[in-house]
C-alpha cells in the first residue's frame, strides 16, 4: 500500500577522495556480473582525476531506476519494490509497491517522471510481476499529497524471465517514452519482430503505440540496461550486456536490427548495425547518461565509472576512460544532475560484497 515515511538521512559528511586508473589486467571466460572484468584500452591513456565524491544516501537495497525534477529533486526506485525521493531532507519513501515479483534480476526496475512534471505529477514504473509466470509491464503512478497512487497499467504483455530484463526507462526529447526489453534468456527470440523480446520500446505516455506502428523502436539485442539521448542532438545511445564478451554502447536508430544473438560486435553484414565499441571481456555495463560532454554508465562486473567521449559525427570514440575502479563495487545507475553526476551501487543484488553502508547513492563532483 502506497505510503510516506521518512526511513533513511542525508549523508551530507561522507566525502571522499579517489583516483580512477585504467588497468591492463584481463579476466576470460566468466559471468559478466558476477566478475570484475577489465576493459580494453582504446588510447593507452591512463585516466588519473583527483575527485570529490559524497554519500548522498546510504543503506539502500538495489536502487535501480532514476530520475531528477526540475527542482532538483532525485526520485528512484529500489528493486525490491520501493519508490523513494532524495531532497534537501534526505530520503522519503513514497510508496512500497507490493505486487512487485523480486525474481532473479527482476523486481521495480525503471523510473521515468512525465516530461511536464511536476505540472502533470505523474511517474512511470518498469515492473517485474506474477502472471502464471515471470511477466513485466509499465505502470503510471500519479504523486498525491506526498504518496504515489496508482493510475493504470499503460503497457502490459512485456516478456520477463530470471535474467536479462532489460528494465531501463526514460523519455525522449520527441515526448514518446523509450523502455529497454531483454531477451529473457531466450535469445533467438530477439530475432523475431512478432515479439517483444530484445528490443528497446517507443510508446506515447498513455501507453498506446505512436502512429499506429509496432512498439518495436530497435531490435536484436541482448540485455539493454542504459538508455540515454544526447543533450544536442537528440540521438539516442544504448549500453547493452554482452555474453562473456562484447558488451556494446550503441547508437540506437528506429528500425535497426543490432544482431544478437546472430552476432556480438562487430559484423561484416550490412543487415546488422555495429556497436560503437564494444568490450571483451564483459564488464556489464548498466546505465547511461551524458554529463559535462562526456557518455558515462556503471559497469557491474567491471566495479567502476565508465566515461566515453564521442567525436563530433557522434559515431565515433574518442577516448575510453575507467574510473574509480574497485572504488565502490558494483555501480548500476548513473544520472547528470544539476551539481554534479549521480551513481548507485548495486551491492546488495546477491552477486556483490556489501559493505557498511551499501547501497549507496553517491554524487561526484569533477
């Protein structure tokens, strides 16, 4: 039952001082969450930065889902069903969403407020669910005197498994909400456009599909994760996890077929698009967000702060950087917030070393 508590504080003291080093240590043949994995070097360089980065809340459980209001304030979900939002006074629960079926990877996962909020209070929730089976769907929340109260299921029928559940949320500059589907360990299913399976979502925020046209924005991929459009152009780019090798970050273009699992990386046929860059062995890239300039997501098996640098066609990488490293463990979500980026461990999922006071939300400031 929806819900407002104050259950966590500010931790407004921890600040701490770390350097990100690229390291040229390999690891094969491993789960690429369940190894700390490094990646390759595209330049050589070594990423040295001496950085502020602050606990901004603590003793979180899987925090999955986020995104800011205008006035600056964080809501986000934590996977085993929580809705929570981080201001000035620290964190506030906001609902506790019960039907939620904390499954394997699955569980509350994607968080995305209306685009004219908070003039239309309205959030949008990735969640995993019972139904004779593992099943996924959208649900719209509208925010009532400090409490989230459901409105509807705007998006039912989304394929949901014990792994790769995709989850992510956001919306787009064109206004249309963009949602990430894994291939729910059945890979040759991403290949089929009857289905939902592997494929990143296009909806207008009632939940109905734009035009009349199929939901399917892109297909063929494995296990998006991150999802994030560049703050000039528009373009939208994806991270993706890999098997043991080749997770990808991708430029995601309608209609485009990204090939898994016919082909990971690169491939010579022009019927698939080819990743950006793509990373062997896996580091299991998590997120997405663009902040200062530069691409950034959380790596879970490679426990650290990914940045990439684009060139100016957007196409191509210009540098490839590993930051914190070993610093905070696993680290999932990642968001550019008015003061500095944002990023949430995710120690507490059953395949990472928690410590004290995992999990955390930390901002650094570069």
């Amino acid at each position: 039952m929806p819900h407002s508590t104050r259950r966590k504080v500010l931790a407004s003291t921890g600040v701490l001082l770390s350097v990100g080093v690229v390291t040229g240590d390999t690891t094969s043949g491993a789960d690429p969450e369940t190894t700390s994995s490094p990646i390759r070097e595209l330049d050589g360089r070594v990423a040295q930065q001496n950085s502020a980065v602050e606990a901004v809340a603590t003793d979180l459980e899987v925090p999955w889902g986020t995104d800011f209001a205008p006035d600056g304030t964080l809501y986000f979900t934590e996977r085993t069903g929580r809705v929570n939002r981080l201001g000035s006074d620290g964190v506030e629960l906001l609902a506790e969403i019960d039907d939620t079926n904390v499954v394997g990877e699955g569980g509350l996962l994607g968080l995305a407020l209306h685009p004219e909020f908070p003039t239309t209070q309205t959030v949008f929730l990735f969640q995993t669910y019972e139904d004779d089976g593992i099943s996924q769907r959208i649900l719209r929340y509208r925010l009532v005197d400090g409490e989230l109260e459901r409105e509807a299921v705007i998006f039912d029928g989304i394929p949901g498994a014990q792994r790769h559940t995709g989850g992510r949320l956001t919306f787009g500059p064109d206004g249309y909400l963009y949602a990430t589907v894994g291939d729910t360990d059945d890979p040759e299913m991403a290949q089929n456009l009857e289905t939902l399976h592997g494929s990143i979502l296009r909806l207008e925020p009632d939940g109905s599909v734009p035009d009349c046209e199929r939901a399917v924005f892109s297909y063929g991929h494995r296990n998006p994760e991150g999802l994030a459009f560049h703050p000039e152009t528009g373009v939208l780019y994806s991270t993706e996890h890999g098997p043991d090798t080749d997770d990808e970050i991708n430029r995601i273009e309608e209609g485009n077929n990204y090939g898994w699992p016919t082909v990971t990386g690169e491939s010579d046929d022009p019927a698939f698009t080819d990743p950006l860059a793509s990373y062997t062995p896996a580091i299991a890239p998590a997120s997405a967000a663009f902040y200062d300039g530069a691409f950034y997501f959380g790596a879970l098996a490679g426990e650290h702060l990914h940045r990439v640098t684009f060139g100016s066609d957007g196409r191509t990488v210009e540098s490839d950087d590993r930051l914190f490293e070993g610093e905070f463990g696993r680290i999932r979500s990642v968001i550019a917030g008015s003061d500095g980026l944002y990023f949430a461990t995710s120690n507490r999922d059953g395949r990472g070393s928690p410590g004290n006071a995992d999990d955390r939300i930390l901002r650094w400031t570069p």
